[in-house]
C-alpha cells in the first residue's frame, strides 16, 4: 500500500504555512489593548510630545524642531572623541534595528522609513532633557522646565506605555557617548542613565530621596520608562531579592477581597500611615492576645494592643490614574504571573467604596488627593481595575487576616467600644474618670441600702 501524506495547508484553506508570531519574544512594549483603551483613552494617549512609532504620526504632538534644537544642543556638549563614538552609535542603531522592532508589540508600526532617524532623534531628546534636568543652570531658558505645564506633562507622557523606545538603546547611547569618554561638566560624570532617569522622575518616586540611589543597582532588568516606575512601586524585598511567584503569590479567590475602610475601622483596625516605603509595601500588624483587648490601644504605651494596616502615604493629582493605568495595562501584557500593581490598586479599590471612605482615609493620612471632591477620588479608584484581569494576589494573606478579623464578633464589639469610648487618651480617660464615680455611686449607694435594711 501506497504511503499517504500529509496534505498541504493550502489544499485546506488558504493561508501560509509559516506566520510570524503575534508578540516577538523580545517585546516589551505594546499597543494597550481595546478593552482598557475604551474604558479611558486620554490615560493612554500622548499630550504633548510622541516617543517612538505608535503616536508619530499625531500631528498634535510634532516636536520635531524641540528635538532638533536638543539634538543641536547635544552635539555642541560632545567633544572630538564622544562625537566620533555618537557617530558609531548611529552604526549601533542600524546594527540592532531588528531587536528595536522586535521590542514592539506591532512591529508593523515600525516600517517606515526614517524609523531609526526617530529613534536616534528621540534618543537624544530624552539624554539631552535628563542631563538638563540634572543640571540647573541649563535649565533657565528652556521652556521645557520653566513652563510648569509642560514639564509636568512631558514628564507624564515619557511614562505611557505606548510612548517607549527601548531603555537599551538609551543606555548605549549614555555608555558609548558619555560614560566611556566622560564629559566636561562635573554634574555628568561617572553617573549611570538610570540614575539620570530615576533623577527626572523624581516626582514620582514613591520612597525618600536617601534611598532612591539604592535601588539603582538592582534595576537593570527594566525594559523602559513604565517599567522602571512599576519597579519602584514594588516592595523593597521584592526589588533586592527578586519575585518568586510561588512564594510571592497566592491563587486569587472571591475570599480576598476585604471590607472597605469605614467598616474595618468599625471593627477595631487602625489605619496608619508610614513614611520611607514603596507604596506597594502594605502591612497589617496585630499581636495575637492583645489585639483581643483593642481599646487600650489608644494610650501611648499600649501600641501592641492596636490592629494596624500600615499603609504607605498616597498623593494621588490629575496624572495619578494615567500612571497607575499605564502600569496596570504593562502587567496585563507583560506580567501576568507579577500582577503587583493590579493587586495594590485592587485593595485600594476594595477599601474605597463611597466619598465616606475616603474621608476616612484622608483624615488618618493615608490617601490625600488634589481632586475637586473626595467622590471623585472614589469614582477614580473604582474605575482603574474595570476588565483587569489577574489570578494571583499578592496580597492575599494579608486580605485573608482582615477578613478573619472583620468576622469576629468580639472584635466587632471591641471596635465599637474604642470609636465611642476610647477613640484617643482623653475620652479614654473621660471614661476611666465617668466608670470610676459610677462605681462610686453604686458602692454608696449599696452602703445606704445596708443601713436601711438593718
């Protein structure tokens, strides 16, 4: 008998055999998907100045003579030996113009033809605007710093997700033009690109200043700009010791999604602010036999009676939720095994229901906003997680020891009793002193009812 083969696909149907695959492997930047981008479009999109291929083609966001004039302003810094070395740089660019492509999530995007005169144009608008921004004198006249609404939104357009060129391509531009050959100005010399980059992004660095050259070191896996402000979102001991999604991670349940704030408080839990820590570090601290006795925990000294969330300070403006948005959308395409930020603005979320919770939230200093109203903050928050998807949380045990608390019955009625009678060490004492001429008047009163009945 004959052997048989296989038919060819195009006897079935006709398509190639061989399609290239939909996300090169070396991506990291992408197109936010259609389900989040008509949930709010604007978080997504460039307002001022376009970086790399998705956006610049948007004739809104031609700065194409800013960067020629910080192109021009670039070279004039270099000397003869730096300016041969950019030259090289350009070589380097078109050596590598198949991994920059592969770095996009629609390669397509990227198939015109002064691709790599943009991206070496973009490059030296971002090296020419870091290096000013670490040098003030530079920065007087140029409208790019002394102009605040453009500072600030230049500065939120570099996060989006769609607005990246490959943070490589930056950092060999920096190595092969500045670090190796060094520079004439002090402010420039033996200082990384990612220290440039944390320094122009320092508004929104969630930790103190003293701390922030730290974590340099431990940073160098970050594809780009969104992916560097994830990065210092993230616990300290996640950013030194690295993610271990077994570890890190519990399987996500209808069970971890916690009480809102005003309801915790109403079970004993202290909301408390702390300062020095990423903002995803949240902690929830109780000493188990002393957390059954949560009213003294208003004096001074009895700290270990008290049930602490310890949640680190947020300031959120008018460009918070585009950042946490542009984050959220880099982990739904990027790390789905790592979904910290959805996790964190998912608590959030399920902390803030109404305006009340965020009062609440505002006056224990853990939240405070520069919005019109704190039901616009509410309706914020509660929209930043609609059609995120995650099915891990990293918050899991911490979720799973408020509810076991919230579902305690003399917990309950220990809250109760510290917001009416112990809320703060005078009502504390108010009531000590109240309790005192109560049993007072009772013993008396017993005394009177002896003799009489004698």
């Amino acid at each position: 008998m004959a052997s048989e083969r296989k038919p060819m696909i195009q006897h079935i149907v006709s398509i190639p055999e061989v399609i290239e695959p939909m996300v090169p492997d070396q991506c990291c930047i992408y197109k936010v998907p259609q389900h989040l981008l008509k949930l709010e479009e604007n978080a997504y999109t460039p307002k001022f100045i376009s970086i790399g291929p998705f956006h610049c083609q948007n004739s809104e966001l031609n700065q194409e003579k800013q960067k020629q004039r910080y192109f021009n302003a670039f070279w004039k810094r270099l000397s003869l030996k730096q300016a041969l070395s950019f030259a090289q740089f350009k070589v380097f660019l078109e050596e590598n113009q198949e991994n920059i492509v592969n770095c996009y999530s629609k390669p397509e995007a990227c198939k015109f033809d002064k691709f790599l005169e943009m991206i070496l144009l973009d490059s030296v608008f971002i090296m020419e605007l870091f290096l000013r921004k670490s040098n003030q004198s530079e920065q007087k006249n140029d409208y790019m710093f002394t102009t605040s609404w453009i500072y600030i939104i230049t500065q939120r357009d570099l996060l989006l997700l769609e607005n990246q060129i490959p943070m490589f391509v930056l950092e060999e531009l920096h190595k092969r033009v500045l670090l190796d050959y060094g520079s004439d100005n002090e402010n420039e010399r033996c200082v990384s690109f990612i220290e440039l980059a944390f320094n122009y992004f320092e508004d929104y660095y969630p930790q103190k200043l003293s701390k922030k050259w730290n974590m340099t070191q431990n940073c160098k896996s970050c594809k780009h700009f969104t992916d560097l402000i994830r990065y210092t979102y993230l616990p300290r001991k996640i950013q030194v010791n690295g993610v271990n999604p077994s570890k890190n991670f519990t399987t996500f349940s209808s069970e971890y999604i916690p009480r809102t704030a005003t309801k915790l408080y109403e079970a004993g839990i202290t909301f408390e602010k702390v300062q020095g820590r990423s903002y995803l570090d949240i902690k929830f601290k109780r000493t188990p036999i002393f957390s059954w006795f949560l009213c003294l925990g208003c004096l001074p000294l009895f700290k270990c009676f008290q049930t602490r969330l310890e949640i680190p300070y947020l300031k959120v403006n008018q460009v918070t939720g585009s950042v946490l948005r542009n984050l959220i959308a880099l982990e739904q395409c990027h790390y789905s095994e790592q979904p910290f930020i959805c996790n964190y603005v998912s608590l959030i979320d399920s902390l803030i229901h109404t305006d009340q919770d965020v009062e609440f939230l505002v006056d224990t200093e853990t939240i405070g906003h520069e919005l019109g109203s704190h039901a616009e903050l509410a309706t914020l928050v509660n929209d930043l997680c609609k059609y995120v998807v995650f099915t891990s949380n990293y918050y899991g045990k911490i979720i799973m020891e408020l509810n076991e608390h919230y579902n305690n019955s003399w917990k309950h009625y220990m809250g109760r009793l510290k917001a009416v009678y112990f809320r703060d060490p005078w009502r504390f004492s108010s009531t000590v002193v109240g309790a005192a001429f109560f049993m007072f008047a009772v013993v008396n009163f017993l005394k009177v009812l002896g003799v009489t009945i004698k």
